[in-house]
C-alpha cells in the first residue's frame, strides 16, 4: 500500500496542474506554427522561388543561431518569468509583420527572423521550465510526453491551414488569416505563461558563463549531428512539402501532418520505456532511419495517399529523436545551466536548417523534389549508421544496463 501511495503522489507531481498547462501550451503553439507552414506557398505568391524561400528561412534561422550560441545563456541568469515572455512577444511580432508583407523585402527577411528567434526561444523556455520540475532520472520521460502535446497542435494546425487555403479564394486573404490566426494563438499561449510563472522565484547566485564557453567545456558529442539533421527534417517538410503537394495539385498537407502526429503521438506512448531499456543512443539511431525512409517514400509519392505511409515512419522517427536529443544533449551540462544547454542543443537543430534550407531550396530549382527528399534520405541515413558506432561502444547512463555498471 505505501508502494502504491508512492507512486501515486510521484505521478501526481509530475503530471499535475504545471504538466498539463504546458501541455496546453505547447499544443497551442505548434498549431500556430502549423499555420504558417505555408510560408513558402507565400513566398511564391509575392514572387519568389523555392530558392527564395529557402534564402529567408536560412536567414531567420542563422539570427536565431547566432543568438542561442551568444546570449542563451540569459535564458539561465533571469529565468523562464522573463524570458518566456518576451520570446512570446518576438513570435506575435513576426506573424504580424508577415501579413504586411507585399513584396520579397526586407520586411519579410525581418518578419522571418523575430518570428524564428521568438518560436525557438518558447521551445526552449518550455522544455527548461518542465525540466526543472521532474527528477533527474524522468527528464527524457517528460520531455517525450510533453512533446507529444505537439502532435495534437500539428493535426489541429495542419488541417486548418487545408481548409483555410480551400474555403477562401482570394489568395491575400488567405495569408492574412494563416498568419493573423498565428498572432492570435501566440496571445492565448502569452497568457498561459504569464500564468505558469506568475509565482514563480528565480534565484541566481553567480552568472552563466558564455555559450560558446560552455559548450567547449561540456561538448554533448556526436548528438550535435543528429539534432542537425533533426533540422534538416523540420526543412524538409515544414518548408517545403507545402510546396510539392501543390506542384502535385493535392488539396493540401493536412493528411501528411495528421499521419506524422498520430503515428508520432501512439510512438512516443508506446516508447517512452525505451530511455531505460535500450537506451538513448539506440533511440537516436531508429529515430534516424525513421526519418531516412520515410523521406525516400516522400520521394515517391504520385497521390495523397501516399503521404501516409511516409508519414508514419517520419512520426516515428521524431517521436524517438527529440526526446533523446534534448535530454542527452542538455544532460550534458549540469543543472544550473540547463536552460542554455537546452537552448544550445536546440540550436543544434535550428544549424541544420540553417545549412540545409538554401540547398534543399537550390536543389529542389535544379533537379526537383524527388532528388531534394531522396537527398535528405542519404543524410539520416548516413548520420544513423554512424551513430550506430557510438550506441555500440557508450551505453547510455540512463538505461537499465548503464546504471547497473554504474552501479546505482
């Protein structure tokens, strides 16, 4: 009986009133960002290419990189009350500049870069905030449920975007309400976390040290690669799939994004175990060749059905990256600089898309989708058998086998 109130009052504070707020965050802001998955589709419209498109990306995310790698770690010396906040109101920000954008201008240049800073910024201060309220031995369990709150805001974000684009004709309408209704749920998200910190006490006895600095001192490793071509994902699909299914004349995403988050969602459930039995090394190598055939089906793909199949295996790909990503990559650093360490290896994926985007974008103008996707393939796929090597020699201080040789 003890064993049973045990557990319940450890599944009680996990899982209580700051779990599910965050859950209803998080969903919150990936369905605004799903809505803007058409950024290329408006890109196009003022005139641009994919080339264009994969230009501008590459530039909102080189200013969020440069940001995390130099002053991330504010995100540690002030605390997730403050900076939370602000993030939010970068990404209200650069939705509403979207909508005045007319033209293939700075404006749209500067829009994309507020809107990046402040979406990768809420990402981090959640995953900080949630971290710090589990044990150390839970991290890579929360940080997978909690993600999965994502997959339900993908399928509510993705499938709104479909009917939006077909209910509406006028293509200007369109893109005000996408990226209008965007703004609109970051105010919602900007209230939920004005509540989730409200009493919340940030006590700093000494200032973080530098990113850059921390990251020579307590290097995550080989994960870098792997959250990189997490980037490379999050490009190839968030970016540019908009793009292929109108070239395809598909009526929409919704059916790609619906499959990813299902199989994503069922995936993280069915795993969440993994992180102490086979161990995070091994996650991220099947997470990786999720990824790698899935977007060799993409590749392939003639009708919309199809996205389904490709569909599933991306999801489970993400439902076992991110998860050990982000706790081995912050695991790296210890606890009073969580928040940058979570900010660093995040910025880890936004590097790969900072480097694939513009040539995912050219390659797409020169040779077409199928190579673009068949080329995002052979990267997982090469990056996972590397991978391999490591989860062969190092076994993971979180699974089972590993705190047994540790013995604890």
């Amino acid at each position: 009986m003890t064993t049973i109130s045990t557990i319940d009052e450890q599944m009680s504070g996990l899982y209580g009133r700051v779990f599910w707020l965050a859950y209803l965050a998080n969903s919150l802001l990936v369905m605004g960002n799903a809505l803007t998955f058409r950024f290329a589709e408006l890109v196009h419209f003022l005139g641009g290419t994919e080339s264009s498109a994969g230009d501008i990306v590459a530039f909102g995310t080189a200013v969020a990189v440069v940001l995390r790698f130099s002053i991330s770690h504010v995100l540690d010396d002030h605390g997730t009350r403050r900076m939370w906040p602000i993030c939010t109101l970068l990404y209200i920000g650069g939705s509403v500049l979207f909508i005045t954008a007319t033209e293939l201008s700075w404006v749209l240049f500067a829009a994309r870069a507020a809107f990046f800073v402040g979406l990768t910024g809420m990402f981090a201060c959640s995953m900080t905030h949630i971290q710090n309220h589990v044990p150390t031995e839970r991290r890579t369990e929360i940080i997978g449920n909690l993600g999965s709150s994502g997959f339900v805001g993908m399928i509510l974000g993705s499938n709104l975007g479909d009917w939006i684009l077909l209910v509406m004709p006028d293509k200007s309408q369109k893109f005000l309400v996408l990226f209008g209704g965007s703004a609109m749920i970051g105010v919602a998200y900007l209230v939920i976390v004005i509540l989730l910190t409200r009493d919340q006490l940030h006590e700093r006895p000494s200032p973080t040290p530098p990113a850059f600095r921390l990251l020579l001192r307590f290097w995550p490793g080989a994960v870098v690669v792997a959250a990189m071509m997490m980037g490379l994902g999050v490009t190839a699909t968030q970016t540019f799939l908009t793009r292929f299914a109108t070239q395809q004349k598909f009526e929409g995403i919704g059916a790609f994004f619906t499959g990813y988050a299902i199989s994503a969602f069922a995936f993280r459930l069915l795993v969440q175990n993994w992180s102490r039995t086979i161990g995070r090394h091994w996650m991220l190598v099947r997470g990786l060749l999720g990824h790698a055939c899935g977007h060799a089906l993409l590749a392939y793909v003639t009708v919309w059905w199809e996205f389904i199949p490709a569909s599933i295996l991306c999801g489970f790909g993400h439902a076992l990256l991110f998860p050990a990503v982000v706790s081995l990559g912050a695991g790296a650093f210890p606890k009073e600089c969580r928040g940058t360490g979570t900010a660093i290896i995040l910025g880890f994926t936004d590097f790969g898309s900072l480097i694939f985007a513009p040539i995912l974008g050219r390659i797409i103008d020169d040779f077409g989708f199928r190579a673009m996707y068949l080329t995002s393939s052979a990267a997982a796929l090469t990056v996972a058998l590397g991978y391999t090597l490591i989860a062969f020699r190092h076994l993971d201080d979180e699974s089972n086998a590993g705190r047994k040789l540790a013995g604890t």
